[in-house]
C-alpha cells in the first residue's frame, strides 16, 4: 500500500513584541478551505481573541 502524503495547518501569532508564537497545529491528509475554517472556530471556542490587525496599519 502507498503511504499519503499529510498537510501541516500552522496558526502562528505575533506578540506585541513582535515575537511569532505557535498557537495551534493540526496534521491532515491535504489543506483546504474548510480544515482551515475548523482550525479557526475551534481556537474561538477555546478563548483565541483577535486583539488587533497589524495588517492594516496606517502608513505616514
């Protein structure tokens, strides 16, 4: 039998330190749009809260 290969789903935050932080991981089969969705209700269901979006700050 021929193994399958497996995904890695990696939530990585930043501290206000700007320090990266593993949050979360899970290892499936392959990456798709609804193991991310899982990944991410089940972090709100266990207390994640979004503090900030450093995404979308304001350049001078």
């Amino acid at each position: 039998m021929e193994e399958q290969a497996e995904c890695m789903l990696v939530l990585i935050s930043a501290t206000p330190e700007d320090r990266k932080e593993l949050v979360d991981f899970q290892i499936g089969v392959r990456e798709s749009t609804q193991r991310w969705r899982e990944l991410l209700v089940d972090m709100k269901r266990r207390g994640l809260a979004r503090t900030r979006d450093r995404g979308r700050r304001r350049r001078a």
